[in-house]
C-alpha cells in the first residue's frame, strides 16, 4: 500500500502538469498508461531495494552494537570536560564498575595518584597533535585493586578545529606486566647468579667462539680479567691437545644433534700453566637476530685430578702389595659378589680373575665345606662383623688344600660400609703337622697310661709285700710303721690310678683325687665316717702331677695324723679340708680337726714323728710355708705355689 501522503502528492503533481487526458487522443492516453505502468514497477522495486537496504543496515548495526559491546577491548567516550559520555561493557569491567554508573565520570578520577601526571600529559599530547596517543598507567577499582591499562586515545574536532569529543579505548595488560616484572626478576636473579656463581660461566658465540660475556669466576680460572676475556675466544685459551675435541662436540652443537655436552679439558693461562676444567656447554637463545650461542660453564677440577692421580698411585701400590704378598686376598661388594683376586689366588686355584670373578670361587670350596662356609660368609656379611673360617679349596693341580680366611669389612672414607676385604694363609702343611703332633700325642698318652698303670700295679705289689711282712711281725709298733707305708705308697699309687683314668694327664683334678684319698684313708685307719665326719671344700682346682702328688702326700700325713692322735677310742669329731686358690697364683691348703690338740713344742721336740718331718719336707719341696694353730683342736694352714716341671736328665 502506498502511503496516504505520498498519494496526495502525486495528485497534485498530477494537477500541475494541466493536460487533460480526456481530449487526448486514445493511443496517447494507452502510451501514458503504460508509461505510468512502468513507473510503478520501477517504483515498487525500488521500495522493495530501500526495504532491504534498511533491513542490511540494521543488522550491520546490531552487529556494530555486538562488537562494541562485547569487545575484549573497553570503549569510552568523553566530552569536552572528560566526562565519561558512553562506554561498553569491557569497559565497566576494567574500571572495576557498573557501567551505567560510569556515565558522568571524569576518567581522571579512576586513574592512580601515581600514574595522573603521565596520563594529563597523554591528553595534552592527544589535544596538541590531533593525531592518537598512547600511554599505559594503573587505574584503580571501587574495590582498592589497581590493574595495568593501556590506553589509546583520540580528540575529535570539528571543521573549526574545535575539540568536539574524545574517543578512547583500553587494553588490560595486567597479566603482561606481571609477566614483564617477573621477566626483570628472573633477568635479574640470572644476572646475580651470573656474577656470583662458584664456577666459572661465560657465553660465547657458537660459529666464532668469541667469547662475549664472562663472570669473575671465569676470569680467575683461566688467569685474566674479564675486559681481556671479551677480547679472545675460547680456542686461544685452551690446550691444543684439547682443541680438536671441543670442536667435534661444538660441530654436534650447532647441527642440532645435542642440546648440549659436557668433557673434561685443560685451559693455559697466561704465565704457561695448566689448569684441569670440568666443561658443561648449553645452548641458549640471545636475540631473534643474533645467532646461536652457547654457555659455557667450567669448575676448577685441578685438586680432583691430583686426588684421581693420588688414588691411583695408591691402587697401583695396593695391587703391587697384594700380588706380591704371600697370602690369598679377595674383595667383596655390597652385593656380597667377589670383585677383585690377587696374582697368588689365582697362582693357588690355577683360575683367571673371570672364572672366579662374582661366585665363581665358590665352585672350588671341598664339598662338605660349602655349605659351612657360604653360612660363615653370608651371616656375617649381613651383620658387616669380622669372620674368620676354615676351609678346604682347590689347588690348581686338582688337589684340596686347607686355608685359613679372615675377613673384615671394607669402609669408605666417609664411613659408609663398601663390602669386605679378606686374606687368606695356606694352612695345609700346619694340618698334616698338626694331624703328625695329635698322633703322636696320641701315642704318648697310651705310653703314659701304660706307665702310670704299672707303677699302679707295682705300688699294689709293693703294698701286699709289706702287708704280707707285716704278718710275720710281733712288734706292734713295727706294724703301725709298716701300715703307715702302706698307706703313703698307697695315696701314691691312687694318684697314678686316677691319672689313668683321666682323659688329660698332664694335670689332675685335686678335687677328685682328695675326696678319693680321703676316703682311702679313713678305711685304712677303719674310722666310721659318721663318727669322725670329713668336711671337704675343695675347689676344682687342676695341678700338673707334680704339685698334685706333694699336695696328696700331705693330705695324706696330716690326715693320717688327726686320726691317729685327735680322738680317744669311740670318741667322734669333725675334719675338715680345704683347698683354695688365693691371689697372684698362691693356692692354700689347710687340714684341721676339733680334736685335743696338738701343742708346737710337742711338734718341735718330737723327732720321732716321721709323719709331721715329712710335711715340712714336702711343704718345702713346694717352696711353701706352714703354720699350726691348736688349742683345742688342730688346724694346719699351708701356703704355697704350684712347682713348675724341671727336665731330668
């Protein structure tokens, strides 16, 4: 439909022309129909165009209105006083308010103390040049949290050159000034490391090898300063031994193969010497047009080189000393593997250090020896304590030999435990030595049972003879006499006896001999032992046959003695002997009775009594002394210490 007001229009139009259709001629007025007819369509078509030309223009506009809305970038614009007149979301976003409450806002007012003195002059700069300006200030939140903008700005004039209005839009590079500080941070901790570092670090052109930047460390490794440094390469510093090397890795470098190497090398200073570096080369990028570098970072290793040489002067000692000592030695790891067999291991089983390299030792140890052994070794091992063992290993000519392997662990000098280190001594001539000795030992001691059997034996004989002679005598005291020896010969014939018996007889066991002797005696003398009762404390003491056959023949006497004098007929009592070991290897012996008594006048003036002679004989053929102490009873106290054997020729 056309419009109402556009129709009248036409009419009146239509008016003015003042030709008058009815007096016109038909073909006339049918050529002005059609004309009109066209004009209409042309019309129609062209309202058809100008319909879809608004339609475009106003989704092109509501794309417009999306863009500046929603643009990652923020939009404002000013008027003349700097009030904010229009802005987008983002906007509001990055001034930390709503939108509509920043219409009407000076912009200056968002902007930090700090920062207004260079955004004034940004829109000074904008107002003086008419052209856009930059600037990057901090601008503050509602909240109290400022944040990085970058602001590009515009003033907008009329044909007069009359600032109309401003046009501005922000950028929030927040983030990139934060990645920008942290970049001035870490270039400046590079840098402080760089001077500070206890090695050496340079960087260096990787295709000349110029040397560009050094740290003091650097210099004073290689004996310069570091405004010398800058003026060299790293080939004219270096060994020419060691040149080529470094090139080959260099090669390898630049081609992209290794990111980076490391190698040890030496460096000439100026005066001539030499100083042994540990190198590390890395490749570093410098700058989009520089060219590739490298670091080179190097640490003085002259001390760890005279320890190396240091270390293998003494391992070469060691192995001089090991392989030349007359002793088996073996080292062990932690894993309990043998590692290391000197020259006189491997002369003794006839092997090479591979064979018996890990456990491969272990296939020459006798048999019925493996299991012991492997025991020993690994029970001590876990418990890292010293070991020694006996075993049997084969000799390289297919026999067993015995060794004797002690081994102690191994520490590093730290004090880390590191394994084992044993030596070994070839004990087979001492084991047929030994096996010679125990049979020959052997032998005596069946002579020697033989001997003290048959002086049994002839003792017995010569008791029987005196009983037999002793028949035949009227003389009571003869026969008292004859019995008296019958008993001494008899506490010495018990000797030989209980020697006889012993499974040692080189010493005898004193607290078995008395008792037997003891009791011998009382039967002898026909005493009921619950009438007179015999206390013994004897100590188990050992006496070689010497000491033990005096002790016994006093025993023997004082005993006798008590017997005989202490005790009226069918009167009881009580005897004791003791037998104890004092200090510094004194022994005391004492024999007392609760009898009458015995006065020391009575012993001193009393000749006769072959017995109590007899002690003291016997008490100084053991270099000892005597004491008696009566009154009532008897007590005899002697001290003495064992005599020792003294060859008779």
């Amino acid at each position: 439909m056309v419009p109402v007001k556009l129709l009248r229009q036409a009419e009146a139009r239509l008016r003015a022309t003042k030709r008058d259709v009815a007096a016109m001629p038909v073909k006339d007025v049918q050529q002005l129909v059609h004309e009109l007819q066209v004009h209409q369509i042309e019309l129609e078509m062209q309202n058809e165009e100008l319909r879809r030309a608004q339609m475009e223009l106003e989704a092109s506009r509501n794309r417009y209105v999306n863009l500046y809305e929603f643009s990652p970038a923020g939009h404002l614009t000013l008027d003349t006083h700097g009030k904010i007149v229009e802005a987008n979301l983002s906007a509001g976003t990055m001034l930390g308010i709503n939108r509509k409450e920043l219409i009407g806002q000076p912009i200056a007012r968002f902007i930090t103390r700090d920062d207004q003195n260079t955004f004034h002059r940004h829109c000074q700069d904008a107002l003086k040049t008419g052209t856009q300006q930059i600037c990057e200030v901090q601008v503050r939140e509602e909240t109290g949290a400022s944040r990085w903008i970058y602001f590009e700005s515009l003033a907008l004039q009329d044909e007069p050159g009359r600032t109309t209005r401003w046009r501005m839009a922000l950028l929030d590079i927040t983030a990139q000034k934060r990645v920008e500080e942290a970049l001035r941070r870490s270039e400046g901790r590079f840098r402080t490391m760089f001077a500070q570092a206890p090695i050496g670090i340079a960087r260096i052109d990787s295709l000349t090898g110029r040397i560009h930047e050094v740290n003091s460390t650097y210099a004073q490794i290689v004996g310069r300063t570091t405004e010398e440094m800058r003026s060299l390469d790293w080939m004219s510093i270096s060994h020419p031994d060691d040149v080529q090397a470094d090139l080959d890795n260099m090669a390898r470098l630049n081609a992209g193969e290794i990111a980076g190497f490391q190698m040890e090398k030496r460096l000439v200073r100026p005066d001539g010497t030499v100083v042994w570096i540990n190198l590390t080369v890395a490749s570093i990028q410098v700058g989009e047009h520089a060219g590739p570098h490298h670091l080179a970072m190097i640490e003085d290793i002259a001390r760890r080189k005279q320890a190396e040489e240091v270390m293998r002067e003494g391992e070469q000692r060691f192995h001089t000393m090991a392989d030349t000592a007359p002793v088996l030695i073996w080292m062990a790891g932690l894993d309990k593997v043998r590692t290391y067999f000197n020259q006189v291991w491997l002369d003794y089983t006839g092997r090479t250090t591979e064979q018996e390299r890990g456990n491969g030792w272990a296939d020459g140890v006798y048999p019925e020896d493996f299991d012991r052994c492997l025991k020993t070794y690994g029970e001590a091992f876990d418990r890292r304590e010293p070991f020694e063992m006996e075993y049997r290993l084969r000799k390289g000519d297919g026999t067993y030999g015995w060794i004797f392997d002690r081994a102690v662990p191994r520490e590093l000098p730290s004090g880390e435990f590191a394994g084992y280190i044993g030596s070994c001594i070839d004990l087979t001539e001492r084991k047929d030595l030994e096996n010679r000795l125990r049979k020959a030992v052997k032998e005596k001691e069946s002579l020697l049972r033989e001997v003290h059997h048959r002086v049994k034996n002839n003792l017995q004989v010569i008791s029987s003879l005196l009983n037999l002679q002793a028949a035949s005598i009227k003389d009571p005291q003869v026969v008292q006499l004859f019995k008296e020896c019958q008993t001494r010969i008899a506490s010495i014939a018990l000797l030989h006896e209980t020697l006889h018996r012993s499974n040692d007889l080189s010493c005898i066991r004193m607290s078995d001999y008395i008792r037997t002797l003891a009791g011998h005696v009382f039967r002898s003398y026909g005493v009921d032992p619950k009438t007179i009762v015999l206390d013994l404390l004897v100590e188990d003491l050992a006496f070689n046959i010497d000491t033990g056959m005096t002790c016994g023949m006093i025993v023997e006497e004082l005993l006798s003695n008590s017997l005989k004098h202490a005790y009226a007929v069918g009167k009881g009592g009580r005897i004791q002997i003791e037998l104890q070991a004092q200090d510094k290897g004194a022994y005391l012996l004492q024999v007392s009775d609760d009898g009458v008594g015995i006065s020391k006048d009575g012993v001193q003036h009393n000749p006769a009594s072959l017995g109590l002679e007899l002690v003291n004989l016997l008490v100084e053929k053991l270099a000892g002394t005597v004491e008696l102490q009566s009154g009532p009873g008897t007590a005899w106290r002697i001290a003495f210490h064992q005599s020792h054997y003294q060859e008779r020729m």
